[in-house]
C-alpha cells in the first residue's frame, strides 16, 4: 500500500514549510564542501546533481542553487543540469512554476544557464541514468517508509512500539534505506557524493533517546481518539494507523555500509550526525505570545506533510459518515484548539539527521 503520494499540492505545502527551510539552510556549507570534493567530470560534460524527494521545490531550489553557486566557483563555464526527484503524482507544476518565479531560483543565476529536468519516480529505484549524478541532495524526504507498516503499536509513531513490533519497523526500515542507498550507488559517479537530511533519533540524552516529532505523534494520536470517541472514526481502523516515518539514528544510518556487502564497496560515511533544528513556530510564540497564530501556523505545517497518508490509510477506509475531507478538516481543527491551549506541551522537536557519502 502506498505511504503517501507526496506532500499537499497547490502551494499549501510551500506556504507552510517553514521548518524543512529551515533545516534545509543548515546544510549550506556542507553542500559547498561535497561539491569542492567530487572531482571535475571530463571537460565540456556536464556536472549533474540531483535533488531526491523534492516535493515543489520551494525547500530544495536554494539548496540547488548553492551546489551550482560552488560548481560555477570551481569552474565558471562548466554546464549544469538540476534533476528534480520525487512520485508521479507530486505537484510538478507547482515545482516548475517555483524554479521560473522564485527569486532564489538557480535560473535567476547568470549565464550559462541550469538545464532543469525532472525524474517522476520513487527514489526508492534509480533516478538517473547510471553513474552520471555528481552530487545528491534530500531534504525531510528519506525517512518515509517505502510501504504501510502492518505492525500493532499503540500510537501513531514507530517509537511507541516495542518487542516484536518494535524489531519488524527498525527491520523494515532498514532494508528501505538499504534500497535507497542501493539505487544512489547506481546513480552517483566514482567520487561523487550524496547528502541526505531526515529526520532523526538523538541517542546521547543519558534518559531516553530523542524522537524527532514524538509529542506531535502523540497529540495526533489522542486528537484521532477522540474521533474514534465521537463516533465518526472506525476504531480498527485508528488501531491500525501508524505514520510510515522512521527516524533514524546515526548507527541505523551507517549500517548498511558498515556491514559487509555491495554498500560497504560503493560508499564511505563522511558525515552521519544528528544536530537540533529550532521550531520556527515555537520561536515566533516565544517572540508575540500570539498562541491562535502560532496554532494555526503549526496545524498547517503538520498538514502539509500528513494529509496525504492520512487520508489514504486512516480517515478513507476509516471515516464513518463525513465527507474524507470535512474530517480531515474536523481533526486538525481539533489539533489547532489543542495546540493553542498549551503552545509548549505538543511542540515539534527536532533532531535532524545529516548523513554524507562519497560514491567509491
């Protein structure tokens, strides 16, 4: 069963976007790097990069435009292509429509122009043809789940699992990642490098770890409880709901290449770390103590990137009566009371996971 067919179109997702911006912008310097280390392709070929899980591209065109920014440095007639990765049913429109308006857009950049392509495919297979990516980017996009969990876990977030079901998520989500580090292998050059952010599980707390989104989860859960309570959301089919992420700690990251096998002969790890990312909602709260905006301003930003799944393997096969879309409309409404009634107590947290690899 799909997971999700991408983020919520129509500009919805870029409007309220702010954290993966965010996060995205930590990377700058790491792009610039990656970039100064991938060894000049041949005279007059083209340095390609690709950008995998793109979505619409508001998050990712300033991250292109810095790795064409470092390309143009080293070498200032060097042709560039962006390839923009993500599923068939992904808002291309909104992308192309954001790459030729948006003034960070790498095509404001001054001749020789970017060549824009687009590759409508999970990244879960090869993207491009073999071996001709130079650099690889993903922001907020590799923790999703290639298929539906169909484990029993009390809650919506893999973290709340444990024993059996607990050891079935931590498997399946690390043959997913060994299925996408497998398919980069494919499309990356010898000496390219790949840098992938998601988000993640800060093991160093000496109590428990850190789960990137654990109180949202948990607020999400008890919100579509109260469905279940109203009569309007089936109860088997809330038990059996799990928002395919994983958030992966910097060990499960570096597994497949440490273990003995194809990866470990493709890639070395150059970077695998977790580091904290401020609440941007949170920080403006902080700032105007207006807790209705800042609820609605995170109810948006949980929308944009759940809907989707929500509404494919909850609130479809499991709403009684209501329109899908009028629920799904009732359940982040009940999220923004509850948001604003305690900014502090559900606030997003996050620890985001950066991971570099060099193409042997």
């Amino acid at each position: 069963m799909t997971t999700t067919e991408g983020m919520k179109g129509g500009g919805y997702y870029d409007e309220h976007s702010e954290y993966q911006q965010r996060t995205a912008q930590t990377a700058a310097a790491l792009i610039e790097e990656s970039v100064q280390a991938v060894p000049p392709p041949p005279a007059g070929s083209t340095f390609v990069i690709v950008d995998y899980g793109s979505s619409t591209g508001k998050n990712s065109i300033a991250s292109v435009r810095s790795a064409v920014a470092a390309v143009r440095a080293r070498e200032r007639d060097r042709p560039v292509a962006a390839v923009h990765n993500d599923l068939p049913t992904n808002d291309w429109n909104e992308l192309f429509a954001n790459l030729a308006a948006r003034p960070d857009s790498y095509l404001a950049l001054p001749d020789p122009p970017v060549l824009p392509l687009a590759s409508a495919i999970s990244f879960y297979e090869p993207a491009v043809p073999a071996g001709t990516a130079h650099l690889g980017v993903s922001f907020s996009a590799a923790h999703w789940l290639r298929t539906q969990p169909d484990v029993e876990v009390d809650g919506f977030y893999f973290c709340e699992a444990s024993g059996a079901p607990r050891a079935a998520l931590a498997a399946q989500a690390d043959t997913d990642w060994t299925t996408f580090l497998t398919a980069r292998a494919a499309d990356i050059a010898p000496g390219g490098r790949l840098l992938i952010q998601m988000v993640g599980t800060d093991v160093r707390s000496p109590v428990v770890p850190d789960v990137t989104a654990r109180k949202l989860l948990r607020a999400m859960t008890e919100a579509a409880r109260d469905l279940v309570d109203a009569g309007a959301l089936d109860p088997a089919a809330f038990e059996r709901y799990l928002l395919p992420v994983y958030a992966r700690t910097p060990d499960e990251a570096r597994r497949p290449i440490e273990r003995p096998g194809p990866l470990a002969d493709a890639f070395r790890v150059e970077v695998a770390r977790t580091d904290p990312v401020s609440n941007p909602y949170l920080d403006q709260w902080r700032r105007d103590h207006d807790a209705a905006a800042y609820a609605r301003s995170y109810a948006a930003f949980v929308r944009g990137f759940t809907e989707s799944s929500l509404r494919a393997n909850l609130f479809e096969p499991g709403g009684r009566g209501a329109d899908t879309g009028a629920l799904l409309d009732d359940y982040f409404a009940r999220l923004e009371r509850r948001f604003a009634a305690d900014p502090e107590a559900d606030a997003f947290e996050d620890w985001t996971l950066t991971v570099v690899l060099t193409r042997k």
